[in-house]
C-alpha cells in the first residue's frame, strides 16, 4: 500500500514540477530580455553622447 501512495505521490510531483517549469519559462525569458536589452542600451549610451559632442 506505501508503494502506491509513493509512486502516486511521485507521479504528482513530477506533474506539478512540469507545469510550474512551464509557467516559469516565459518569465525566464523576459527576464533575460530585459537584462540583455539594459546591457546594449549601457553599451550604446556612451557611445550616443561621444557622438553628440563631436558634432
């Protein structure tokens, strides 16, 4: 009887590991968007504003 319980439990662990890794993934991404794009932009900056005073 403990056998099906646990296998059950594990069952419903995994399943809910899955859908919680699956909700995650979007934020991941945007997270590692909005990072990157704050890196170009910290890149850029400079740049931008060495072009501005040479004109």
């Amino acid at each position: 009887m403990l056998y099906k319980v646990a296998d059950t439990y594990d069952d419903e662990v995994a399943v809910l590991t899955e859908s919680l890794m699956s909700l995650m993934e979007p934020l991941l991404i945007i997270t590692l968007g909005v990072m990157v794009g704050f890196i170009v932009i910290a890149l850029f900056m400079p740049l931008i504003s060495l072009i501005q005073k040479l004109t």
